[in-house]
C-alpha cells in the first residue's frame, strides 16, 4: 500500500487532493491501494456531494473562521476540525467485495478495526438507525460504513466510485466541541450517539493515532 504522510491543509486542498489522488490512480490504472492522513486548517465544514446548505448561516460561519467546502462522496455534513481524517483509493477488483458498496466499506473499515485492536479499542461496524438529526450532521446518523465503539459512533466514512476505483474518506473523532456544533448545526448533540479518541483514552495524543495508521495494509 502506498502511503501519503500526515499533513494539515485547508478544507478545499484536502477535497483536492483526494481528487486528484483518485484522477491519477484511475489514469495510470494504479493496481496499489493509496492510504493518506491528514488535518484540517482553518476547521471546516463539508457537505455531501448532493446535500443542500440551506440550513447553514454562512455570516456565522465566517465570524466563527470556519471554511466550508463540498466533498467528492455523499452523506451528511461534518465539522473537520480535532480528529484525523482518513483517505483510501483503489480499484474496486483489488477489494475481495469490491462489487459490492457494503462489502467494500467493511474490507476498507477493516483496516481500521485491526489497528486500533491494537491499541486496545475494540471497535465495531454500526447499523442502520433511524436518522436523529434534523439538519444534517452526519455523526448523529448510523449507518453500516460507521465504527462505534461501545455502540457509539467514533468514525464516520463516506464513498466515491468512478471508473471502477473507490475513494472512501471518513473523519477520526479525536475530540468535538459540542458547544460548537450545536451553534452551527442547530440541533442538541448527545453524547450517547457519537465518541472521540479522548473520551476512549485520554492518555493518547494525534500524534499517536497518526503513528498507528501509519503502517496499515489493505
């Protein structure tokens, strides 16, 4: 697996970068998986590739120094702002269920699984559950391409599929700030749906997320 290292850059050149990681891979039809890590400068909120923002407030937003940007895969919004955000690119066929959009997340979620089993996180694929949330943020909604931890929502991916590659990103809750994203979500979050890094171990730091996700295989 090809390895991109662990940067931080705004909302847009992250999007962009993926992108253009995806483009290059389904150009040179690249057979290797490509696994990249990275941060967020200024925090940012992103949609989904078919979402409407009409319940965002843009003023507040900018007051807030918040970026906004549209991702490549669908789902709801996030606020990427303390966690570790997570990119897979590669052929459908290299993936034992490629063929198959549940099965591809679980092969790729997989990864994520067996490494934070590593560290003592047991984590576990979510279900499907009624959507909580009335304007779109994504962590309060279940799906099967999520990993909880003791039923809470602690990793939440989203996918893109073209010409027969995958790009599944998802977002590494380290810590939120629930003060911040109920003033822009304008909705109650409830600490019994989603999880962070340092609610599960306080004791450790980005860095060494970042170190542990450094060397997976796929």
């Amino acid at each position: 697996m090809k390895y991109v290292d662990y940067e931080i850059l705004s909302g847009k050149e992250n999007m962009q970068k993926d992108a253009d990681l995806l483009e290059t891979a389904i150009k040179a039809k690249a057979v290797e998986p490509v696994f990249r890590l990275y941060g967020w400068s200024p925090a940012c909120v992103s949609l989904g590739r078919n979402q409407k923002d009409d319940f965002l407030d843009y003023g507040q937003l900018s007051a807030l120094g918040l970026d906004v940007v549209r991702r490549l895969t669908g789902g709801r919004a996030l606020l990427h702002d303390n966690e570790i955000t997570y990119s897979v690119i590669c052929p459908a066929s290299y993936l034992p269920h490629g063929g198959n959009v549940a099965g591809s997340y679980k092969d790729i979620c997989q990864i994520l699984i067996n490494k934070f089993a590593e560290i003592g996180i047991e984590l576990t694929l979510g279900a499907e559950k009624g959507v909580h949330t009335k304007f779109d943020y994504c962590m309060l909604v279940s799906t099967g391409a999520d990993l909880c931890w003791n039923g809470k929502k602690l990793i939440g991916s989203a996918q893109f599929r073209k010409e027969g590659y995958i790009l599944q990103h998802g977002s590494i809750l380290y810590d939120f700030n629930k003060e911040l994203l109920e003033k822009i979500f304008k909705e109650p979050v409830s600490t019994d749906e989603i999880t962070c890094i340092k609610e599960i171990n306080p004791s450790l730091t980005k860095s060494d997320i970042v170190e542990l996700l450094s060397n997976v295989n796929l």
